[in-house]
C-alpha cells in the first residue's frame, strides 16, 4: 500500500533542471533521471519473469524517465540462467510484456550490449571460455583468452545487430553499448590489452573500430529513432590502459561520429582497480565529477551522463546547474529506493531510502543470488514504490528489545500496521551496532538505514524506551501478545588467551575501544594489535581510524587473507585503505597462549607451524571475532508462554542486509 501522493505546483519543485524533460533520439524524457545498468539475477532459464518486470516497471513508476537495464545474452554463446535469451530467441512475447511494462509509466526501456571477453570479477578461478583482441592475461584472473580472428570479430557485431533489431520490433527504445568496466569492448580499446597488429589494434581509430563496427551494425539494424548509449572508460587505473587522456581522445572520436545518442563514463576494470567502477562510502559522494565535466566538455554537444554515488535530488540539481552533464544516472540508488524520482519530485527528500554504498548488492549478484540491499528489504517486491504495511486485521500489543536495525525495522513496519508497540534499547541512541561503525570517519553513509527507519518510526507511532536494558520480568508484566528479541551479539573471547586476562577486564573487544576512542580522539604512544577474527569492513575501518592515532597499527589474522568474505570491490577497497594507512598485515597468526602482555611486547605464533614471534612497544590490544548471540531473555519468555521471535545477529550474526530483512519479515507478520 502505498502512501499518500502529494500535489507540488510546478513553480514549487525544489529540483527544476532535475525533473525538465529531455529530447533524445526523437524521444521525450519526462525528466533526467536514469538507472544505469544493474544485473538482478531476477531472470530464471534465460527467460523474463515476472519478477524482472516488477523490478523495472517499479523504477518506472516511481519516477525514472530511461531505463538501461542488465546485460541481455545478444551474442550466441551468451546464454545463462539468468541472462535473458535475446539473439536465439524468436519467441519475443515475454520482452514485449517487459517493455510494455515500462513504457506504461511514461519511461523508456533500453539494455546494454556487453560481454566481459576474457574478464572475470568473481573471486578465485578462471574463465574457462573466453576470448579477447590478444592472448593476454586478464589482470584480475590471469586468464589468458583466445584471440579472437577478423571473422569472429564480424559474427559477433552482426550477432549484436540481430539482437538490437528483436529488442526494437519487442518495445524497447534502444541500447547502450559498454565499452568500459573493463569488458570486451574496452578491451580493443586499450593499448594495455590490446596488442594486435591488424587493423583492430595500434592507433586509436583501429582500436575503436570494433566499438564503432557495432554502433554502425546497430545504426543499420534499428534506424535513427532507436537510442544508442555508449559507455566508455573514464580511467581505468591500468599502467599503459586507459587513462583521461586517452579518454578525452576517444571521447572526441566517438563525438565527431555524431552516431551515438548519449555518451558516459565509468571508471576502473578487470583489475586491481575494480573497485573504482563501484566507489563505496570511504569515497567521496560524486566520486568523478571532475573528469566527467572533463569528458563532457569535449562531447560536442552529444548528451552526456553522469554516474558514481550520486546519492540526493541535490547532487542531480547540481550537476545540471553546473553543466557537468545533461542526465542524471543512478544505479544502487534506485535500487535502495524505487520512488527516488517520485519523492524527488514531491518534495519529499527526508522520505528517500539512501544508498549506503556498501556494494552488497554487487556482492550477491555476483554470488549467483537475486539483487537485495541493506537499506531496501523489498528489492523487487510487488508494491515496491512508496511502500507503506497494509492494517493488521487484529490490534496487538508487541515488546521489541533492540535499537539496532533489525529491532527498528520490526518496530516501525509492526507499528505502521497498527499495533501498539514499544521498542526498548539498552543504549541511549537509536541505531546499534551499526550506530558506532557509521561514526568511524568515511562509514557515516551507514547512518542512513537508521535515519530512514527513525523517518518512518515517528510516522507509524512507534514508542521508543531509550537506555532501558529491560529485563524478562519487567517484558512479562507488561502482558504482551508477541515480543520480538533484536538484543545483538558479543564478540567472542579469543580461544588462544586464558581466560584469565578476560577475568582482568583490562583486554576489551574492538567495539568498545573503537566507541572509547572515538569519545576521546587523541593521540596515542606506541603501537596498536587488532586481532582480526570478524574479516569484515567495520574492523578495517577502525584499524584505519586507529592508525591517525597510534604510531603503528598491526592486524594480526588466523586466516590467509583478510577481507576474505567480502565482496571482491569492498575487498579491494580494503587492502588499498590499510596499505595506505601503513597498517602492517600479519597472515596466519594468532595470539600465543603463553601471551602475558608483559612490558609492552605481543607475542603471537603461526597457526600452522606453531613458531613464534613479537611485536613491541604495544599500547594496545584488542580483538574483533565471531558474535555470540545475546539469548539471555529468550528462555524466560518462552517458559512464560508468550510468542518471541529472534531476529538479526540474536537469531545468528550475519550482516546488516539480513538484519533489515528479518525485520520487515517478522513486522508484517505479526
């Protein structure tokens, strides 16, 4: 059930350029509001399904003019599970009902022509079938492709026009070609990948002929009122690749051809330097907008695009105000809220989910599963745009137990459907755990999936008792018909360390030295052990808090690799961060359980041949390990007979994406 729409006389937007149409192609944007390409995984058997549809049709709804939707398979040899089937498929009804579906709702559908060639971003392993402009070793995967010859080259271009020819006669308005992220068509362009000697490598109008074969295949297939986007690299930070001035004399190339309809660039590639395709929150919000201005300035008029954690309706005013492009592109941001366009348009700014720039949503697409967020628990939901709960049918009283995001989600979605709940937190703030990693310097981003839930929360009536550690008793007296425990976790003790030194209660755990430190932020002699058992973002980011503090920060793991369980850009964007900082990685190590922390000196020994080492001059230990789940009310409330739930980290510890989840779950349906 949605909420109310309101009504804002055009004279009374806060956001004019944002939301003035826009001609392209023959075509009427109603604003200048793009989603940029996003894969889903929604699709099943290389088919469209019903829930690919949703997905789009939502972002149409809730306000997006132009839609580039994922990579299609357009190329034989593409198909997939979750590629839908295009250049084989003759069968176009279900295409039709997706454009369809979008162009109901005034918004225009276009997909992009890619293939990642001899690239592969998944972590570990290599392509087994892959080909490329030369028989060089993609930088992420060392696979080494096979060179492709003249012939395979035209197939695959004709391949491609056949494919835009069926999505035109199926409804969709046109095409982006992506020729960046390190893919097959950035590939020919780069002189780092591309070595060939005939007349598709060597100077820059042979390497961009294959990129320029397919926009002519495309042109003659589909016609002029057909949309052709071009996606072209930016800086993709390979020595010898594709730096900004490579860019800008591509940019100029393309531009004198006058045969694209709109132009945009992205950064990084198969590569170290993945991570600059998807800048997290460590950077900066409109991460390119320098170079983006940069490459706009030399389009020659042709419309340009510009994408990179472009988060607010402000920072879209902005970038047409400052004529840095002519639309604005977002993608993890529509994800985060399908209605970003709608709110913007009404005004309603402190309504908008913000992305937080985690990249779990990157994460789980390339882990084969369906596209979710951490501040959207309904991805792909129907009633997806301006979401408000239904009524329950029958009025309950509910006692949630947890300020954190799992407890707030609960409490707000239960209290939006009518009942009358309460939510008691132990800690004075709303927020949690997750309150404390968003106020380690460059984690603020993750402030907005609770500031969103405190929106919502005052709106559906949600009672909150702050510093309140209620106890099983005081639950029990107030008679309630569910109670719903978000109460967290605790990090473990470190197995290697007697348990002695915990008695001490001078060693404590990462969360409160961080919350310590972050209330007292000065410096600090000597040198710093984190012992890192957790493998996840917020213990890196306060390892690099804590290295503007002490003289030297040293992260000691049992395991072979930190970050490991991290999506492969957020694992990137670590090591980068900590090898800035000078924070030193110690591999397969742990404390030693002879370790006293006598004199200033850590002694830690390998887990695998047992020998040992020191660190001194320590002024610090502290360690971030697996959570054990905090159960102590649980029993009681059960033996009591009242209906509990265990949700978030008090269910298992797992991250924050699933803590939202289990929320909204367990909110609808009590």
């Amino acid at each position: 059930m949605s909420q109310a729409a309101r009504q804002i006389d055009p004279a009374d937007l806060e956001y004019p350029r944002l939301l003035s149409p826009f001609e392209l192609a023959g075509k009427t944007l109603k604003n200048r509001i793009v989603h940029a390409a996003m894969s889903t995984r929604y699709a099943k058997n290389g088919e469209v399904t019903e829930h690919l549809i949703r997905y789009h049709e939502s972002r149409a709804a809730g306000g997006t003019a132009m839609i580039v939707a994922e990579p299609l398979a357009v190329r034989r040899g593409q198909a997939s599970d979750t590629r839908v089937r295009v250049w084989d498929q003759d069968h176009l009804d279900g295409l039709k009902r997706w454009a369809d579906a979008v162009n109901a709702h005034d918004s225009h559908l276009l997909t992009q022509i890619q293939d990642p060639g001899r690239g592969l971003h998944k972590p570990g392993g290599r392509r087994r079938q892959a080909f490329g402009p030369s028989a060089l070793p993609d930088d992420w995967s060392w696979t080494v492709p096979h060179a492709l010859t003249r012939d395979e080259i035209r197939t695959m271009v004709d391949d491609f026009a056949l494919s835009a020819g069926k999505l035109k006669k199926a409804g969709f308005s046109g095409v982006e070609i992506s020729a960046g992220h390190g893919h097959i068509f950035h590939q020919f362009l780069s002189p780092h990948s591309n070595v060939r000697e005939d007349d598709y490598g060597g100077s820059l109008e042979n390497r961009a002929r294959l990129v320029q074969e397919t926009i002519e295949g495309l042109r003659a297939e589909c016609g002029t009122d057909f949309i052709i986007g071009l996606r072209l690299p930016g800086d993709d930070y390979v020595a010898g690749g594709i730096d900004p001035d490579e860019a800008e004399r591509l940019t100029r190339y393309f531009a004198a051809k006058r045969q694209v309809d709109f132009l945009n660039w992205v950064q990084g590639a198969h590569h170290r330097s993945l991570e600059m395709h998807l800048p997290d929150m460590h950077f900066a919000r409109g991460t390119f907008f320098d170079l983006i201005k940069r490459l706009h300035d030399v389009s020659d008029g042709i419309p340009t695009g510009a994408v990179a954690r472009i988060l607010e309706p402000i920072q879209g005013e902005a970038l047409l105000r400052d004529n840095i492009s002519e639309l604005v592109m977002l993608g993890r941001t529509l994800v985060t809220d399908a209605a970003w366009g709608l709110k913007a348009a009404q005004n309603r700014d402190n309504d908008i989910r913000k992305c937080v720039s985690c990249n779990n949503c990157w994460g789980v697409i390339n882990q084969e599963q369906p596209l979710q967020c951490d501040n959207n628990p309904r991805v792909g939901f129907e009633e997806e745009v301006d979401w408000w709960p239904a009524p329950a049918k029958s009025k309950k009283k509910v006692a949630v137990v947890g300020g954190g995001v799992a407890g707030l989600e609960a409490g707000w979605v239960a209290a939006a459907r009518g009942h009358d709940v309460t939510l008691y937190s132990a800690g004075s703030e709303l927020g949690g755990k997750i309150r404390l990693n968003a106020l380690i310097p460059t984690c603020d981003p993750l402030s907005s999936i609770y500031d969103y839930q405190q929106v919502v929360a005052k709106k559906a009536g949600l009672r909150t008792e702050l510093g309140w550690r209620v106890s099983a008793d005081e639950l029990i007296a107030t008679k309630p018909d569910a109670v719903v425990l978000a109460t967290g976790s605790t990090m473990a003790w470190p197995a290697s360390l007697p348990q002695s030194l915990k008695d001490d209660g001078f060693i404590l755990d990462l969360r409160a030295i961080t919350e310590e430190l972050l209330a007292h932020p000065g410096k600090q002699p000597g040198t710093a052990v984190i012992f890192d058992e957790d493998g996840l973002d917020a213990t890196y980011s306060a390892a690099e808090f804590f290295a503007t503090l002490f003289d030297k920060v040293v992260l000691v793991t049992s395991r072979e690799m930190v970050a490991r369980d991290e999506p492969v850009v957020r694992q990137q964007s670590v090591y980068r961060r900590l090898y800035d900082a000078h924070i030193d990685i110690l591999l397969m190590s742990e404390p030693s359980p002879n370790e006293r922390f006598e004199d200033g000196i850590f002694v830690y020994r390998n887990v695998i041949n047992g020998d040992e080492g020191e660190i001194d001059d320590v002024s610090l230990f502290t360690y971030a390990t697996q959570r054990i789940p905090d159960l102590d009310l649980l029993a009681p409330l059960e033996a009591a007979g009242i209906e509990t739930h265990v949700i978030g980290d008090a269910y298992m510890p797992r991250n924050q994406m699933v803590a939202t989840q289990e929320g909204h779950t367990v909110g609808n349906s009590l």
